[in-house]
C-alpha cells in the first residue's frame, strides 16, 4: 500500500488526508498542536456566509475519522528528506519516520503587531489585533481597556502587508472582508457603538464579499475612511488616540477611539519557513514554492513532495480546501506512477 505523510491538520492538511484516504492511501497525518485546526478553533464566525467556525470545526475534524488515516498529534516535524528510494521525516524529539510522498500544508501565522510599534500593540490596552476581536466576538464580550462596552472601535487594514518597513510586499488577501466581516459583528453586538474601517483599498475579490461591504455600509452603518492610521497614542482616561490621514480629502485627521482593531497578515508559519528550508522548496517571504503557478501549484521541484493552502501564499479557508482536493489528486498521480514503474 502507498503512503503519504501529511505535515499540519489545518483545513488543507484534513482536506487531502480524507480524499487521500479514501482513495486507498495509507495516510499519516502530523499536527504539532495537542488539537487539529487551531487556526480555525480560534474564529468566530466566517466570511463570506456568517458560519459559525465551530461548524466547520466539526466537519473536518468528523473527516479524521476514516480508515486508512493515522493522526498523530502534539508532534512538530523539523526536517523532510529525501533518501534514494524514500522520504524522511524527523520530529523535534528526533523520531523519524519514512514514506513514499509528503505534503506540507503547514500554513501560516499572523504579522506580529509588536513589530508596528508607532501603532501601540501591546503597549496600549486598547490597541488590540483582529486575533484579539475574533476572540471577543466569539465570547460576546468586545470590551475596552476598562473592561466596559466601547463607543467606538477603529479598525486598520494592511498592518504587516503591503508595508515596505516591515519588509512584506505582498496583499494578505483575507484582512480586507475580515474587517467587514468583524465591523458587521460589532454592529450587530453593541448597536450603539460606532465602527469605522481605515483602508488603503478594499480588495472585496470573492463571491458575496462585495455584497457584504455594502451591507455594512447600508444595514449597519459601518464608515469606511480611505486614509492611514500613522501613530497611536492613550489617552488619560484609557482611550486611544489616532493620528491620521483622509487620503481622499488630503486632510489630516485626530481622533479619539474606544478600539483600535489592527488588521494583521499572514505570513508563512515558523514550520512552513523551517521545512522550505530544509527541502530546498522556500521561495518568497518564506512561503512555500510551487513549480508553477497555472499548471503545477501543488507540485514542488522535487518529485514526491507537494504543498497544499496558505504554506503556499494566503488564502481562504475554501481556497486552502479547494487546493487541498487539487494537491490529492497530484498525489495520487504521483503514487500510482511509482507503482507501475514497480
Ligand atoms: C483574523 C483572521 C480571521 C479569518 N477569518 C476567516 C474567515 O472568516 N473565513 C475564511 O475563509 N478564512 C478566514 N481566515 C483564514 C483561515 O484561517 C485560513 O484560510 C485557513 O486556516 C488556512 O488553512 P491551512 O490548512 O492552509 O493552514 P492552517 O490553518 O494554518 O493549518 C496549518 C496547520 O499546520 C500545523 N503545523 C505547522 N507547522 C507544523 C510542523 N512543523 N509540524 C506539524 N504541524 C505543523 C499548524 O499547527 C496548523 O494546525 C482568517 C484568518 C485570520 C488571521
Ligand atoms: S486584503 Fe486588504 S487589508 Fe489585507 S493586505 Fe490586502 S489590501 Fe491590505
């Protein structure tokens, strides 16, 4: 029986593991965390549709159960190689296991906003992330830095991307409708309480993102500034205040918020820059390189090792599963090759 290794239970990871599975693919599925999709346990509810996370939780993690899939957690995979006739894996504890292909679906992790020190995180209370907001809506309880109901939360878009100093050139691609997406939640939370959104451009690219934007505007009243956000200070009484810039007016602007919400990127996580590195596949930014990108974006430059969902560059969760169904057919492609070279 063939098998795959599957680095990181995400929505990606899962995703090739069940088709692979079912397909007849002995499959081992590798998740550092105690608890598979961790990047998901953490949302609220989900762009485009309102879904609860939980939900879609529950519907990949029901997908483990198969036969033919082996979930090994709590286990970090530090090196991939291949050895002349098969890959091996080696964990941080030095175990090693070996098999006939490997997908990394290692996936990403969000711009770490201490790095915008002029932006206050971690500095100021009321300065948090959109990690932070999803948090708050998903326990209702969006809160200010005195613990009460703010008036007012800011949201700004492009914290880590697009961004020149921090060295990130590159559209995160999900910040935009995730600031939508949250701006309707704190409407439909606290309806009293103002919800504007700072942006550079909205890139609304999906289906029903669009649609969303206005119903922000029209049925909750959301404003949305096209301007910077440049500096962020506190104020005596534990508010924040902004110094900013109404790029379309030209006008500088001040003023005062409850929240400030910073609409942080994604970058490669620590295992996905650590594993391109090792196998020699690492291309921008540390994401992972595929061979090409219309016709071979799961397939790497080397045979038997594919990539699969936000390892490769950010993405949706329907994306990183769509790809995810893509990279399982290239593997099964890939495995029954071997077995009529044999
Ligand atoms: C604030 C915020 C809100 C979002 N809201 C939405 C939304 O509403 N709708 C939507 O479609 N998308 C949303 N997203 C995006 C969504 O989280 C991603 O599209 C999705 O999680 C990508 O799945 P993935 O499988 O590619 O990667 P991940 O979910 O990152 O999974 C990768 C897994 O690999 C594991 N791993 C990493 N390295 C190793 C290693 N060396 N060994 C073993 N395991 C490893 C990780 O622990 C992780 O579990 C949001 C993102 C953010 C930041
Ligand atoms: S998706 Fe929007 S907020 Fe995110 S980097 Fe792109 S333009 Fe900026």
């Amino acid at each position: 029986m063939r098998k795959v290794a599957i680095i990181g239970a995400g929505p990606a990871g899962i995703e090739a593991a069940s088709i692979l599975a079912r397909n007849g693919i002995q499959v081992s599925l590798f998740e550092k965390s105690e608890t598979p999709l961790k990047n998901l346990q953490d949302k609220a509810f989900l762009f485009p549709n309102f879904q609860a996370a939980q939900e879609i939780v529950d519907d990949l993690s029901g997908k483990l159960l198969a036969d033919g899939i082996t979930s090994v957690f709590g286990v970090e995979i530090t090196d991939v190689r291949w050895q002349g006739t098969e890959w091996k894996l080696t964990d941080i504890k030095g175990q090693t296991y070996v098999t006939d292909s490997v997908l990394i679906a290692t996936g990403y992790q969000v711009f770490d906003a201490h790095r915008k020190e002029e932006l206050g995180y971690g500095i100021y209370k009321g300065v948090i992330t959109s990690l932070d907001m999803e948090q708050m809506i998903k326990h209702g309880k969006i809160t200010n830095a005195n613990g009460d109901e703010p008036k007012r939360v800011t949201f700004l878009q492009c914290v880590g991307s697009r961004d020149e100093k921090s060295g990130n050139h590159y559209c995160s691609k999900i910040c935009c409708v995730t600031a939508v997406k949250q701006a309707i939640e704190v409407r439909k939370q606290l309806p009293k309480c103002d919800s504007s959104v700072f942006y550079m451009d909205l890139r609304m690219w999906g289906q029903g993102f669009e649609e969303m934007y206005r119903t922000a505007q029209e049925k909750y009243g959301v404003s949305f500034v096209r301007g910077r956000i440049s500096e962020a200070a506190a104020t005596f009484d534990g508010r924040v205040q902004l110094k900013s810039e109404d790029t379309l007016m030209g006008l500088p602007l001040k003023m005062t918020t409850d929240l400030l919400v910073l609409m942080v990127g994604m970058e490669p996580s620590c295992g996905t820059k650590l594993l391109g590195k090792s196998c020699d596949v690492n291309g921008d930014y540390g994401f992972i390189k595929t061979v090409n990108p219309h016709l071979y974006d799961n397939e790497t430059s080397r045979p038997g090792l594919f990539a699969a969902g936000t390892c490769k560059r950010p993405m949706s969760i329907s994306d990183s599963i769509n790809d995810a169904r893509s990279a399982a057919l290239a593997i099964q492609e890939y495995l029954d090759s071997l077995k009529n070279e044999n």
